[in-house]
C-alpha cells in the first residue's frame, strides 16, 4: 500500500520571508494568484533556516508512527492511519502530546534583512499552546489564511526561553533562534491538530517580513552624506525607484540615479537602522 494511502496529514507549518518573496516595492500578499506561484518557484525556507525535531521529538514520531518531512516552505508532519478511516490515527494518540522543533539560522545575513528585535537571551516562540509563564496576550502561532506577520511579539520572556532550553538535549541547546512547538490538543479548538479522535490537519504559517532601512548615499570623494526621508524595503528580487525630488529632503539633481543597496552594511542609530550605499 502506497505511502498516501496510509499516512494522513497531521499538520503542515508554512515558513514565509518577504525579503525573497516581495518584487522591489510589490509586496507577496498584493500579488496575484499566478505572480505568487512565480515566486515560490525559487523560494525555499532553506535558504534562511534550518527546521529539525528535537531529539525527545525524534522519539515521540517514532512511537506514535509519525514521519517528518521537509517541504521547500517549511515541513510537515504525518501519521499512520487505519485503512478504514483515513482521519482515523493507527496509534491512539493522547492529546497532550507535544512535538518540538528548533529553529536556528543558517543565513549570516537573516538580521539584516528581517524586520525583527534579536535578543541574545531570549527565544521566539510559534505554539498552539501558550506557556503559563507567558501573559494572557500571548500569540498564538499564526493559520496559513492569517493576514499576520511574524514581530517581537512572538519573542518569548527570559524565564520562559530558560524553561524551554532547558528541555533540550545538551547538542542542541546551540544557536537556537526558535522553536516550533504544537500540542495535538491546542488552547483554542480551531488549533487541535486531533479533534475528538480525528484528524484535523491544521495548516499554520510563520511569514517573516523583509526589514526596511533608511538609505544613506556616502560620496568619500566629495565627502557629502544624503539619506531617504523615509526608510526603504530590502529585497531580494525586484528593483525600488529612487526619486531625487521627493525622497531627499533638499531634492537632488532630478537627473540623477541611485542604487538599491546590498544587505550587508546595515547600521542602528537612535532606533533608526540604515543601508549605507557608497557611490
């Protein structure tokens, strides 16, 4: 019997960044249909991320005759069913089990063009279950259909980055920028991955937004510094349009040109980050 035939589907996460998927100005959400199949023809999540199960996960999948499987957005995880019911988990499944997964970085660049705080001690957290050392206005992992990016509000407290580190195996308590974690029994009834036995096979979505910076032209041979008036979207695809007359405050010369910078030289001041593009 084929693979399809007896695993079902128990939950797909979707990992999104708008930095390789917005076109210059043109963001993924205002695409169309066909634009947005364009992009994600060359899109993967792998690019920026590494998704892998914890090691105590690892064990859980076993036991429960679950399989990890990486996609090109993110991953998804399924389960063995019965031949009769293919909503019908094959292993009964409490619904207090939770499965982990970490997220580290593998993109040097990832804070330079991610419209996110980092904190050296502290985690973000995408979970159907809030922890109870979170407050009440705890976000919840985002639904693939939630027009919601991912913020700071996901970045988790020290105590609570403390208790979930602590639960890691030794080897992976490394580089950890954060975790996946899911419980078959979520908060919030939309978010049971198992409902009353069955198969509910949420599809979730982490969608980072692309930073946008102030540009900062640096001419070293007149030794003159000009910056937007406003701050501008870093992106990988696409081309944004300078206008010397209306994004400089006084206007420059309107004949003249300005390149989009790269997203390697990327300062912070008072707040403010800044692309500086030497010409």
């Amino acid at each position: 019997m084929s693979f399809n035939l007896t695993y079902g589907l128990l939950f797909e996460v979707t990992v999104f960044h708008n930095y390789f998927l917005n076109n210059g100005e043109e963001t993924f959400a205002a695409m169309s249909g066909a634009d947005k199949e364009k992009m994600l023809q060359n899109y993967s999540a792998d690019d920026f991320v590494t998704i892998t199960p914890t090691l105590e996960t690892n064990t859980t999948l076993k036991n429960y005759k679950m399989v990890f499987k990486k996609t090109k957005t993110g991953f998804r995880v399924y389960i063995k069913v019965k031949e009769a019911d293919e909503l019908d988990p094959f292993i009964p499944t409490p619904v207090d089990v939770n499965l982990n997964f970490l997220i580290s970085t593998n993109d040097y660049q990832f804070e330079n063009y991610t419209d996110l705080d980092f904190a050296f001690d502290q985690v973000f957290l995408f979970s159907n279950v809030r922890p109870a050392s979170e407050p009440v206005t705890f976000e919840y992992l985002p639904k693939i259909n939630d027009n919601k990016l991912i913020s700071n509000a996901f970045l988790v407290s020290e105590a609570t980055t403390v208790d979930l580190i602590a639960t890691l195996h030794p080897s992976q308590k490394q580089d950890v920028f954060g975790l996946v974690s899911l419980t078959l029994q979520g908060d919030n009834a939309p978010d049971n991955i198992i409902d009353l036995g069955k198969l509910n096979s949420p599809h979730y979505k982490i969608h980072f937004d692309n930073r946008k910076t102030l540009w900062k032209y640096i001419n070293r041979k007149a030794a003159t510094e000009i910056e937007t008036n406003a701050a501008k979207p870093l992106t990988y695809s696409g081309f944004v349009e300078i206008d010397p007359l209306t994004d400089f405050t006084p206007p420059e010369p309107a004949s003249s040109h300005y390149p989009n910078p790269s997203v390697k030289s990327i300062t912070k001041n008072n707040g403010d980050y800044y692309s500086e593009i030497f010409i």
